[in-house]
C-alpha cells in the first residue's frame, strides 16, 4: 500500500509576508514538495530538505496534476498561488485536473489555505471601495468566450454592482480592457469612481484614482487589478493626497 | 497643536488566529486603544495597557464616530472588525462617517488591513466554488430597499455569476431569504449546487452542500455564508465525504 500524502493549495496573498496568514506559512513549513510558479516560489525561503518544484505560468493543469502525483506517491505538498487560490487562481485548476484524473486522486487528503486576493489588497488602499455589493469578473479569454464576458460586464451594469476586473491586460490580450471600458461607458456614468491598482503591496505599487469618462484603460497591465464603482461609489476628499473611494452601505440615501 | 494619532481598521478574520494575518496582529499591538464590536474583542487578548472600547453590533457609525474622536485626540487606534472590513463590514462605516463628520478627520493617517471575509473561508472548505467569474451580495434590507437586492439578484443571475450571500438572514428578516431562494429558482436550474456554510473556522462550524431544487433557505442564519453555484459550477465526488463544489476556470467546454 502506498503512503498516504497529504496536499495543501496555498494562498500566498498579493505579496508581502504580512498580507500572509499563518496557516499558509504553516502549511508550507510542513511540506516536503513545494509546487508553483517560479515567481512564486522564488518569494519563499525553503529548507534544504525541501523539494522545488517550478513551472512557467501557462501549464496550470499540468502543474496541478504534478502536485496530485506526488501526493499519491506519498509526499507532504504544498501548491502555491498568489492571492487566494479560490479567486482566479490555482484551486479551481486542482479541482479540474483531480476530476480529470486517476480515481486514487479523489481519496487524498486536500486543503485549501486561503488568501489575501489582489482586490482587497486593492481596496484596503483605496478606502471602502467593495462597501457593498459587488463583482468579481476575470477579464481573460483565453478560457471562456469573449460574449460570456461582455454578458457578465452587461448585467454587472444593469444591477449596477461595484466591478473588480482581474486579468485586465496582458501581451496576448492587449485591447479587452478598452473593449470592457467601452461597454461599461455606454451604461455607466463618465463620473463613476475608476481605481487602477497595480502590484499592491509590491515595490512596483502604483495607484491610479479617476473616473469612468477619464479613464486610461491603457494603464492596465497583467499586474493591475481594476476597480469600478457602482452609482453609489463616491470620493471622500482627504487632507492631502488623492482622495478614497467609498461604497456606502446604504442605497440611494441622502449624504 | 493636538498630537497626531493614527487609526488601523483591522480585519480579523471569519475566527482562527491562523487566519489572522501578521499586518493584523501588528496593527493591534501597536494600538493604545481597541474599539469594536464586544464578541470581536472578546477573541482577542489585550495588555493592560490597551483601552478596550466595547459595542453592540449595531451602532456601527457611532462607533466609527468613537474611533475618530480617539484617533483625532491622539491615541492609535485599532478599531477592529470580522472577515475582511472592506467586504459588507467596518471600512465603509468608518469613511461613511469620516465624509459626514469633523474636518480635522480627513488629516488622519488610516490604513486598513485587509483580511479573509466568509466567501473565502467558506470557499476553502469547499474546493473551488469562487473559481470563476461571481458576486457578493449582502441580502440586508435595513440600509438599502429589497427592490434593490432583487434586481441585484436577477443581474447575477443575468449574468451566470456564482453568488456568495452575505448577512442571508435575522431575527429581524428571517423570509428574506426564502425570497432570495425563491427568484433564483425561476432564473436557475434546480440543479445548480448551493452550500450552507455556517461559522466556519469556528467550533460551531457546519457545512451543506445541495443544490438550489432541495436546498431549504431555512438552514441560513446571521453566521451562514450561502453560495450558489453559476451554470457551469458542478460537484467533484471524493472517496470518503461530501463532494466538492468546482467552478471551472473554462466556460461551456466539454469536462
């Protein structure tokens, strides 16, 4: 009978040590077999006795079927993620490549380790952006079809909810975020609060506050997580500084 | 000239102190005085130097109120808040009341610190169901009309967006609810995966995993995060246990 491993998928948050919980720090301090992107686990300080496991960032089924072999034969592994592996990132790839898989795969011990994902590093900066209702939307399409995520941006606007754009931009898809940016313009107010946040918590961080007529989108990168207000988001001037953005709990209130 | 004092609006988490992070802890050592919501301040063990600043739950902007004054006489402030306090919790209170109070408030130095909300911890213990593309919808009426939340309702469902419900029902709302359930059940198929997870993190935890045609809204409480799969969203059995809930990173492709 083979060993029985254990898989933890960690959430490493968008970056820094202190946006890191210490289930997560504990998880991968129990590991023998550390998988993910090179990136990622280029911000850990592994032990000599524990084993690297790289990939590039495309091959996220194949990574996770990698951290499901070694499992099974036995081995105590942690794959990692950015942010919270259950947003956008490694959990859902596990989950597909195990239902995918060998049977034997579905009698593992897994955990998912939560993270700080890229929105709320983002709205923690800003204020009280995500007060209220709000979406979440993966701009990518390299996975779904483009009028799948122009019909989630559409009813993201008719029930006028906050917007989070993930995977705005990238080298591949240069342009969806004007696209998005133009569909939202038709439905949305040009005075809209618009945040972009890039790298936060980073030393690379950049943090832009407009409005939706305004807007760059061209300030977008794989990086930048987008923030759009609903008709109730509003600034909040401050002393000195660019303002915050508030969701007020409220709807429709008098200030 | 009154001496500065600074203001943290900390999350702590759905409960354990594993999922507390560092930036947390630190912002709550640093504090001279800790104000928040009584059963949030009971988790936490403060010095005997550290004023404790205790409320009920539901004077949030008074108690906002409480942390500036602190804040603006010079103390550092910690004003503390469950999940993460930009997700339906304490940041939007607090600039809620910093835009509607004393000037001198908008030269405070605030920071927030980010931390995991329900969805996320709820999200872990049941694989991958944030996966893709979803929406956070709090299904209080007391700040904001039901007629809102209905059409907030009917985008996601629009939309195909996976649902996290927060604050699903009270003592107060107890129908609400079954309201909820019941449009989304004209908009989604019975088949659709729901779970009801309650406290999770905490001793009481409970999980259920359904879907929307056998779900009874019933099992939602002030402590229960309802999530309520997209289309796409379906189950993973295991060996041993309830099934996963997996949202797929790919939209309509063949499993």
């Amino acid at each position: 009978m083979i060993a029985q491993g254990g898989l933890w998928i960690v959430g490493l948050g968008p970056g820094p040590v202190h946006w890191m919980t210490p289930e997560a720090v504990e998880a991968l301090a129990r590991a023998s077999d550390i998988v993910g992107y090179g990136p990622y686990l280029d911000r850990l300080s592994l032990r000599a006795d524990q084993r690297r496991h790289a990939s590039d960032n495309r091959d996220e089924i194949d990574r996770a079927r990698h951290a499901l072999r070694l499992a099974v034969e036995g081995r105590q592994v942690a794959i990692v993620s950015g942010g919270d592996p259950g947003i956008f990132a490694m959990a859902a790839a596990l989950f597909e490549a195990l239902e995918a898989g060998e049977p034997a795969w579905r009698d593992l011990a897994i955990e998912v380790a939560p993270g700080i994902s890229a929105m709320q590093a983002a709205a923690a900066r800003l204020g009280a952006p995500l007060g209220h209702d709000f979406c979440a939307i993966s701009l990518s399409d390299n996975l779904k079809p483009w009028d799948i995520v122009a019909r989630r941006l559409s009813a993201a606007a008719d029930g006028d909810f906050v917007i989070a754009l993930y995977n705005p931009a990238s080298k591949a898809r240069p342009t969806r975020v004007f696209d998005a940016f133009a569909l939202l313009r038709e439905r949305k107010g040009a005075a809209t609060p618009v945040a972009f946040a890039r790298a936060v918590g980073r030393p690379d961080e950049a943090i832009v506050v407009t409005n939706l007529g305004e807007a760059d989108p061209g300030l977008a990168d794989m990086s930048t997580l987008v923030i759009i207000g609903s008709s109730q988001t509003r600034f909040v001037s401050r002393g000195q500084g660019r303002p915050w953005l508030l969701t007020p709990r409220s709807y429709g209130a008098a200030r």
